[in-house]
C-alpha cells in the first residue's frame, strides 16, 4: 500500500468530542482511593472533562435513612417514618470527582428502596443492589430530586452546578436497569425534569440513555408533546450486546456446562466470563463504521436537540478479552475518525476496571471494560486515546474508508504532520500484515508511536510474568514502565515503509 500525503487538500477542524466525557462504573466505587487515582490519571492524560456513572441514589449511598434501618429499633411504632434525607456520600463522591479535576455528568439513579414502588434489583449481588423500579409516589419523588438538587447548589454554587449535565435513569429500555415500559420512563421523566427545572431552569436535563439508540425519535415527540422540560438527547450504543442480541436459548444449556466443567476445573473467574459470553465467531461479522450507523440515525431522530453518546465501546461482553488488547485500541481510533463535530459528547464506557455491576474481579487483566486496569496500569485503548489527544487541531480530507485493511488519517497543526494508520477489524482471529510506503516532501525527521503486540501491551508483559493472580505495586510500576506509549525518532527522506498488522495503531509524526 502506498500513501502520498498532499498538504493541499482541504482542511476540517479535528473532532476531540471524545474527550468531553467518560463513564465509570457506580457511583460508590468513587469513595475508594485507587478509583479516585483512575479517574484523575484519564483527566490529567487525556484531557477528559466529564465523568458519568450510575447509581448516586442505590442504597449503599444512603440518601434516604429511617430508624427502621437499624434492625433493632424496626418494630418499633412509626420508625420507618422517622426518616430523613441525607447526601453525606454524595457530596463526598462529588468532592472526589471535583478533586480529580473532572464535572460531573449526573446520572439520576436508581430508586432509594424507601421511595420504591417495588423491590427489583436490576443487580442484586454482594456490592451492588440498585433498585430499578418506579416511585411509589411520583410526588415524593420530585420532593427528593429538590432536595437533591438544593444540595447540590448549597454545596457547589449555582455556577459551577449549571455547569453539570442531569440525565435522567440509565438504558430504561433494558429490564436490567429499569422494571416498567416506555410509557412509565417517560412519565418518570417528566416528573423528574419538571422537579431539577423547579430549582433552578438554568440546569440541562436530557434522556432517555436508552441501548443501541432506541425511543430517541419517541422521545423527542413526547417531550415536544407533553412539554416536559429537555435540554440535550443522551443514548447508547455498541457494536453488539453481548447478552441481549446474541444470547440464544441454546447458549443457557452451554453455560451450565461451562460452569460445571469450571468447578471442576477451579478456572478463574474471569475466564470464566470470557468461556460464557466471548464468542468471537459472532463478533467477526460486524462491520466497519457501525458506530457511525448509529449516531447518523440517532442525530436525525434527535432533530435538532445536542446529542450525547453516553456510553460506547468496542464490545458489550463483560470478561472479552479484547478490552485488555489492540483490539479495543484500533476500534476506537476508527469511530473517532468516524465523528464529524455533530456530536455533544462521545463518552467512552469506562474510565476504570474497578468494575462491580457484573462482579468486582482481582485478576490484573480480565476483560473488563475500562481504559486503566484494576492496578492502575494504563491500557492500549488508554494509549489510542493517548494517541487521540495528540492530534494537531485540523485535518486533511485525504485517505478515505474501506470494507477492510489499513486506513490513515492525517492531520496538521502548519508545522507538523501526522499520519494515523489502523486497520481495525472485529474478526478476533485474524492476522494479516500490510507492508505500507508513506510519501511526504519537506520533513526531516519522523516519530513513530506504536500500539501492537510488542508495544503499549500491558497485558503481554503480565502473563510473561507467568500471569499471577496478584501483582504488587511494584510490579504494577514496571509493567506501566515498560509499557508506555514512546516515539520512536528515525530520520526522515522523503519516504518511510513500515508493516501495520490486523488491529495495529500507528502514528507518524513528520517534523522539519
């Protein structure tokens, strides 16, 4: 493949929409220490201003207490309607986050069980419990979303909370998360838009955080109908969802022989995940830009109203094991490539592996979701984003997209040019190199930055270490050491070739 860079084409302006925002698990995981360390690491590396995570209001938060709580004063008269508000922990979580130097993009969920209609838990295991069931008293609702909202203001000025984002539930359309139909969200919603707007109007509120960009169009209809108060659209989307579209009947009959073979075994837990629900034979048939599918139909459907992308990544499954690898990386950079400055935000899913809703797993790499690992070791999506953040702010309209193989995109900034190339692609399996020529006039010297088997792979470094269950923080050190994002500088004539194999990343730097 040969690539001649014309410094004559038409320039747009670089998209760093990316770097608006990202998720992070629940909101109890940041009263710990090292998630704390997680988050500042993704703001102050690559440039990440927002964060979002679910359940502010889940029960371990405390926001709603009574003296029935205590199980030795539960039988006594009206001790359940000795019961007060209290946002202790959320503040202390909102400090946490202000701290790292990131805003909060406030995701009102779950229900405290004591406002509950009922007790479905959408995650009902040791460390995360959130009840995911309409108020039993819309009123009394809206009374908490005041009180929350006063908090709030009192605790952080009306500036700086007008400057926050309030996104109402998480992907109501999927039974994990919400127990009720279309119809009782948006009436949710309502409630709870009319209730933040009652504090203060100048505060943004949105939805619907669906999956896979459904009820935008819906939604949008029903605001304008009803009148509920909306200020920007939040959905979701990624290229598959591991439990909903691609779990059939016969895989329960399969997953039962896995776990019992498991026992047997003492696998671990997090090859455990992956023998369930990793099935990369699926996953080989998505196509390239299916992202961007998704946010061309859900910006039409938003119809003129800022839309955000809450929650994206290169794969649904929990415990893939392409999170921890190139894979992930080359995803990425390609639907950054993809954005064309429509978006709001585009907020990657997730910032830390300090991951409970599924299960909080020890082991250095398990296929979780995040771009720093459980030990705080910096993973390739971490260095695509990296990467990402480097890019000079305008971009030429040179290159073009393909079914497969290596793509580039390039980029200035007037004195430097940079040269992206990836060739990204969902087959898990596949291995192919490309030899690839780049030609540029007028550079001396050239930077290379590398994201492939041998470099930024975290991963590999740990299991040449004989993959132990636990690593030290010294440990944890080395590998982050060792595995850094790092230019090689080469001189430069004219001409550079190079191979890019399946899901490498490559950035060319050229400098006079």
């Amino acid at each position: 493949m040969n690539i001649k860079i014309d410094l004559s084409a038409k320039r747009t302006p670089t998209d760093f929409s990316w770097q608006f925002g990202m998720g992070n698990d629940h909101a109890a995981t940041l009263l710990r220490t090292d998630t704390c360390e997680h988050i500042k690491l993704v703001h102050d590396k690559l440039g990440v201003k927002y964060i979002r995570f679910h359940g502010i209001f889940d029960d371990d938060m405390l926001c709603c207490q009574s003296l029935s709580d205590n199980p030795y004063l539960r039988g006594l008269t009206s001790a359940g309607k000795c019961g007060v508000y209290n946002f202790h922990e959320v503040g202390r979580v909102y400090d946490n986050v202000l701290k790292a130097g990131l805003k909060p993009f406030v995701e009102l969920s779950f229900m405290p069980s004591r406002l509950a209609g009922g007790k479905k838990k959408g995650f009902p295991n040791a460390r995360y419990r959130n009840n995911i069931t309409m108020p039993k008293d819309l009123t009394k609702w809206q009374d908490f979303i005041r009180a929350f909202i006063r908090f709030l203001l009192g605790r952080y000025g009306k500036e700086e909370v007008e400057s926050w984002y309030f996104e109402v539930w998480n992907e109501p359309d999927l039974g994990g998360f919400f127990h009720g139909s279309r119809k009782d969200y948006f009436k949710l919603y309502k409630a709870t838009a009319e209730a933040v707007k009652s504090v203060d109007g100048a505060l943004r509120v949105g939805g619907p955080s669906t999956s896979a960009c459904r009820w935008v169009g819906d939604f949008v209809a029903f605001c304008k109908r009803s009148g509920a108060p909306v200020d920007f659209v939040t959905t979701h989307h990624y290229p598959g969802d591991g439990f909903g579209n691609t779990f059939t009947v016969s895989d329960a009959f399969k997953m039962m022989g896995t776990t019992k073979e498991a026992a047997k075994k003492g696998t671990k837990l997090g090859e455990i995940y992956q023998k369930l629900f990793f099935k990369p034979q699926i996953y080989a048939k998505w196509h390239r830009g299916v992202l961007k599918e998704f946010d061309e139909k859900a910006l039409k459907e938003a119809n003129g109203l800022p839309l955000f992308i809450t929650e994206w990544n290169s794969m649904a499954v929990f415990g893939s094991p392409v999170h921890d690898e190139k894979y992930s990386a080359a995803f990425l950079v390609r639907a950054a490539l993809d954005l064309e400055n429509k978006l709001g935000g585009y907020m990657f899913w997730c910032m830390s592996d300090v991951f409970e809703e599924m299960a909080l797993i020890g082991e250095p790499f398990h296929g979780s979701y995040g771009v720093v690992s459980v030990d705080g070791i910096p993973k390739p999506n971490f260095w695509a984003f990296k990467l990402l953040s480097m890019l000079a702010p305008e971009r030429l309209t040179v290159g073009g997209k393909a079914k497969e193989g290596v793509e580039y995109a390039a980029f200035t900034d007037g004195e430097k040019v940079q040269v992206l190339l990836y060739d990204q692609s969902s087959d898990y399996n596949k291995h192919e190199t490309t030899p690839v020529t780049v030609e540029l006039a007028g550079y001396g010297k050239v930077n290379v930055y590398k994201i492939d088997d041998t470099h930024c792979n975290p991963k590999k470094l740990w299991q040449e270490m004989g993959s132990p269950d636990y690593i030290t923080p010294e440990m944890a050190k080395d590998i982050t050491e060792r595995s850094r994002l790092v230019p090689e500088t080469q001189p430069f004539a004219g001409k550079l070739t190079l191979n890019v194999s399946t899901n490498d990343v490559v950035m060319l730097e050229f400098t006079k």
